[in-house]
C-alpha cells in the first residue's frame, strides 16, 4: 500500500508542472497616454458583408454558382494583370520590332503551356466572368490588350471568333453597375471572407 501511496504521489509531484502557469511574457509596444500606460497594437480592419437576400432557392442556387465560378476564375484575372505588366515592362526595352515579336510568341507559348488546359477546360460562365475580371485588374478591354500587343488585325481576328460563342472582347467591367455582385464577392475574397 505504502508504495502504490508513495508512486500516486511521485506521479502526482512529477506532473504538476503541466499544470502551472506560463511564465512566457509577450511585450507590446505602448503609448502612454494622460499618465496611463495602453498597449497599441494595429489591427485589420474587418469588413462586414450583409448577407445576400434570394427570393427563391434558384436565385440563391445561382448566386453560389457564381461565387464558384468567380473563386475559380479570379487568381488566373489577377495572374493576367501581374503576368501584362511584366510583358509591358520588358516590351519597353525592346526596341527591335522583330525582337519584340520573337518575345511575345516566347511568352504566348509559355503562358498557354503553364494554362492551357485550364483555359480551355472553363465554362461559358468562367469565360464570361474572366474577360470582366481582366478589365477589372489591368483596365483596358481583352480586346484592346490583344490589339496593343498582337495589332489590330489579330484583335479583330479574336472578337470575330469569340463573338461566335457569345464572347465580346470588348466587355468592360462595371462594379456599380451590372457587375455589382461580381465586385462583392471579389471583394469579400479579398478581405478573406469567403
């Protein structure tokens, strides 16, 4: 009995240590204000979004339909705006027409070996909200990018095409208009909402 005591008691004495308190001390910065000394720390601001109102399940069906599809096509519109300016950027240091033609095929190969696949595989509705969301990062038309790197021709030769599977190139992007639920769920990915 004295050892089962003396072991229960071992153990107890052994483990009180998970029990005590952390000693650990975190330093904030501080202001001191009127003689008090308050922490000051910066925080995100957090945006609330109100929650979207559907008079049916089919229009609240289709909303999450277009937050999907807005969540898939949105890192490939900003990837389209970081990935132009680089090109912009170094096209300026080309002043070789030939050169600069050789740079864009260059790049047009490697962008449609890196996302090919995933371009062509898209939905209509992909499609469609992609061209707006590329107005949205770079400012200027899926038409216009076209014309300006590839000229006018090519620019035409494409709005021609697309426009036979309900395509415009030309779409702009309108956050207070048509675009408004587009723009609030960009916006609610960008603050980490959704």
């Amino acid at each position: 009995m004295r050892t089962a005591l003396l072991s229960c008691i071992l153990f107890i004495s052994a483990n009180l240590s998970l029990f005590s308190q952390d000693t650990t001390r975190i330093t904030l910065p501080a202001k001191i204000v009127n003689g008090d000394t308050l922490p000051a720390v910066d925080l995100n601001s957090v945006v609330i979004f109100p929650p979207g109102k559907f008079d049916t399940r089919r229009e609240a069906a289709k909303y999450d339909r277009m937050v999907y599809n807005i969540k898939f096509v949105y890192p490939y519109a900003k990837l389209a705006g970081v990935k132009l300016k680089q090109i912009k950027t170094v096209l300026d240091t080309i002043r070789n027409e030939k050169q600069r033609k050789l740079f864009l095929k260059k790049s047009e190969k490697e962008l449609d070996a890196q996302f090919g696949d995933q371009i062509r595989d898209m939905t209509y509705s992909q499609g469609k909200i992609l061209i707006k969301l590329i107005y949205k990062e770079t400012g200027a038309s899926t038409f216009a990018i076209v014309k300006e790197l590839k000229g006018g021709f090519n620019a035409f030769f494409w709005q021609t095409f697309a426009r036979l599977f309900g395509y415009d190139l030309k779409t702009i992007y309108e956050p207070q208009g048509e675009d408004q639920n587009i723009e609030r769920v960009v916006q609610m990915i960008d603050a980490g909402a959704i």
